[in-house]
C-alpha cells in the first residue's frame, strides 16, 4: 500500500505543484484547504504523514497541529512563510517532526518526506521492558505509564526506544542524531534537546527511584534505571 500524505495548504498553485511531486515519488495524496477539512480527511483518510500550513482560513496549522497531537503521533511537516527561529521553535515544541519554510522546491519536500518517514520506530531488541510503572514494548513500539499508552511523536517515540533499548548507557547528541534522526539530518542537534523535554513531560509521572532520562553535562544523555526486568 502505498503511504499517504495529506497536504493542508489554503494556496492552490503551491498545493497542486506538491501534489504532482509527491504523486510522481509514488504517494497517495489528498489536500485540504483549511484547518476544519484537515481534521476531517485526517480523522476519515488516516494518512502516514501531515504536511501542515501554518496560515490557514478558518483553524491554523498550529490549531490543527494540536488536536492531531491529541489523537495520533502520525508524524507532520510544516509549510510555512514564517522563517523566526521561534516560530520554528513553536512548531517543534507543539510535537511536528519537521519543518519547511517557503520558497522551497519540490524535491526538497519529497526528500523531508522520504527521511521523516524513514524515522518511524524500528528498534530489534527484546521484546518488552518494565521500569517500575513504566512498561516498553519493542515489538509493538507502545510506551505504557500506570497502564495507560504514553502518546509521543514518531521521532520522540523513536528516540526513547532506541535510549529504553539501551538502559544506562550515554550518549552524545552526534550518536543520537545519527541514530534516530539519519545522517542525512541536516538541522541543528538542539533538536535532541527539544525532543528529550517533551519525553520528559509525558513521563512526569514515572515514579523518581525507577529512573529517568539524566543529561550528564559535556556528556550527553543517559536512559538510567535501577533495574530492569
């Protein structure tokens, strides 16, 4: 089957030249032109991937971003004109796991598209891993806290599996943009940074004494547990 990318662009030139290009690269595409079509096709198609406008009529992409947020961790790749570092920022920290800033050409979306998809999680190790309330499936790449599904984005979701499959050990932000992101990543390894907070925030409640992510200073970062079973 092949992956669907949903397009959400209220300019019709630039949705119809994106359209041709990833169609040609072999995706099923559909497009929505406003924020409230978005979250229809989204909710009814299910598509592999958003690629989301940041000015929209009647929601905006960061209105749609959120309530994607709310329901999926299908990854999304803003499109925007904004080119501040904190609307970039803005969009990152609300969970999209990448982002365009026009002009761009259409090959560079197609090849954002090919990586983003790429990161989706693929860990070989044992099966499941449980540190106190926190449960770990590898196979299954569910993260399950007080036995309710811990909801992270594609690359956070990749990012903690690949430090969960590797208790106590450190790594710097080189390995882990390697590892996770690709070494086709070209964006700045504060990406890490950001990435490793939201965990953080959606694991507020795991008990203190069965472990944490710990950022050991000039090192890197570390997945520590007192045991694993």
């Amino acid at each position: 089957m092949k992956p669907k990318i949903l397009i959400v662009e209220d300019e019709t030139s630039i949705s119809m030249v994106l359209k041709a290009y990833l169609a040609k690269a072999g995706y099923a595409v559909e497009q929505a032109y406003n924020g409230d079509r978005a979250m229809s096709l989204f909710e009814s198609w299910e598509p592999s991937l958003v690629l989301l406008d940041v000015m929209l009529p009647v929601m905006d992409g960061w209105s749609v971003l959120h309530r994607i947020r709310q329901r999926s961790a299908c990854p999304v790749i803003m499109l925007t004109a904004l080119g501040d570092i904190n609307y970039r920022l803005e969009g990152l920290n609300g969970g999209a796991d990448d982002y365009l800033i026009k002009p761009f050409i259409g090959e560079e979306v197609v090849a954002r598209v090919r990586a983003v998809l790429r990161r989706l999680p693929q860990v070989a190790t044992e099966n499941t891993a449980i540190f106190g309330n926190l449960k770990v499936d590898f196979h299954s790449h569910t993260v399950t806290l007080n036995g309710d599904e811990v909801h992270l984005t594609p690359r956070d979701l990749s990012l903690f599996l690949y430090l969960a499959s590797h208790p106590n050990q450190t790594f710097d932000r080189g390995q882990l943009i390697d590892a996770v992101w690709g070494r086709d990543y070209i964006g700045s390894d504060r990406a890490v940074d950001m990435a490793v907070k939201r965990i953080r925030q959606s694991l507020v409640e795991w008990s203190a004494g069965d472990g944490g992510i710990i950022t050991l200073k000039r090192l890197g970062y570390q997945f520590r547990v007192q045991a694993r079973t």
